[in-house]
C-alpha cells in the first residue's frame, strides 16, 4: 500500500471486504481462494475502485477512500467495493471466462445487484 496509508484507512477498507465476502460468497456459491487487493494513491483512471479481470484483482484509490467523512461517501465507497468484488468472484467462480462485450451488460447489472442497487442522486452527492 503507498506510503501514508493511514492505519485506520486500511483497516476500513479490509472491513468492508470482509463484509462484501460474508454477503455475496454465501450468496453465490463460490468462495474465491484469493482476493489480491491493490491501494494505489490513485487508480489510474477515472473510478477510484475498478477489477481487472485481466490481473484478477482489485486496484482502490487511497485518496477516495481516506476522505471517507461524510455517510453518503462511506455508502458509496462500501457500494464500490462490494461491486467490484462481486466482479471478482464472478470471474474467478467462472474460471476467468473470455466474454464478448454483449454480455456486459449482463456482469455489471450482476455486480449492481450483489452491491445492493443504487439511488442516483445519494451517487451524486457522495461524489462532491
């Protein structure tokens, strides 16, 4: 993790790991048998939680997620990671499948559904 990664930070961000994993393996079946988590000072692009099906893992942004101050962020940085750990135990429950883009739509209204759906406007406000 990068340098000043506070503690508390950290220890937040394992939290609602272990959370997402108690809620959606149970639920899906499938427990991954490695979850490679990445906090990086900044995602590289534009999301500050994103899966890389490519590298089977998940790359969080320690800026987004140590400005967690206010409830609507908390709710969306948890929302975050549920989704994209959902990604993870999608691919790696299916053995890491080739998909065609078709069947994007399919995996991300999956990913939005073990994370718990969202309201539009709390995602707006959670992003100021």
């Amino acid at each position: 993790h990068p340098e000043g990664l506070p503690e508390s930070t950290l220890r937040s961000i394992l939290a609602i790991f272990r959370d997402a994993y108690d809620e959606i393996c149970p639920r899906s079946g499938f427990h991954p048998p490695e979850v490679n988590i990445w906090v990086f000072e900044k995602t590289g692009n534009l999301l500050p939680a994103f899966y890389s099906h490519v590298s089977d893992e998940i790359i969080i942004s320690r800026a987004y997620f140590s400005g967690l101050e206010s409830e609507s962020k908390r709710r969306l940085g948890r929302h975050l990671i549920f989704h994209e750990f959902s990604h993870l135990v999608l691919f790696q429950a299916l053995e890491r499948p080739a998909f065609s883009p078709q069947a994007l739509w399919l995996m991300e209204g999956q990913a939005e559904r073990q994370a718990g759906g969202y309201d539009c406007a709390e995602l707006r406000a959670g992003a100021n």
